[in-house]
C-alpha cells in the first residue's frame, strides 16, 4: 500500500492529506504515519504534510519526533502559525 503511494503525485497529495487526516481521527495512527510520510517521500518541500505529522507525533506523546517535524516547517515556512503554536506548546 504505502509502495502504491510513493507513485502519486500532484492532486492525490490532497486526497492522501485528506485520508491521513481521517484516520487519524480514527485514531488509525500507523496508518496516518504511513500516509503522511509517503506524501514527504514524495515531495519533501510539502509543508502541510510536515505540519500534520508534527501533530500526530504529539498525539503520541512522542515529543521529540514532533520537534523534528516542527523544525522542517519552520525553516520552510518560517511564520507557519500552526508550527509556532505547536513549538509554543510544547515548549510550555
């Protein structure tokens, strides 16, 4: 399944984005793990999949990875509000 993803590009981002979104409010979290790094494999500069596997690492009380995550879309997307906010929370 995530060796099919790996070879989409372009408007099956969105659809892939949108499907990780849904299984992690399934709590499916190693699926949405699987999703969202296919997206990255596929297109490291794609900002939104960086942010949203920032917040599932979170979820998963998985603090550090979330920070790593954090950081490539800050360096990409230095006002990134969602990153900020998340690099507020976590530093809190």
């Amino acid at each position: 399944d995530a060796i099919r993803l790996r070879r989409l590009r372009g408007e099956h981002r969105i659809e892939i984005m949108v499907r990780a979104q849904a299984v992690m409010q399934e709590k499916e979290y190693k699926t949405a793990q699987e999703l969202l790094d296919s997206i990255i494999q596929i297109n490291p500069r794609y900002t939104e999949a960086w942010a949203r596997r920032a917040t599932l690492h979170f979820v998963q009380k998985d603090v550090y990875r979330s920070l790593a995550d954090l950081r490539v879309v800050i360096a990409q997307e230095p006002r990134h509000y969602q990153a900020l906010a998340g690099l507020g929370i976590i530093l809190q």
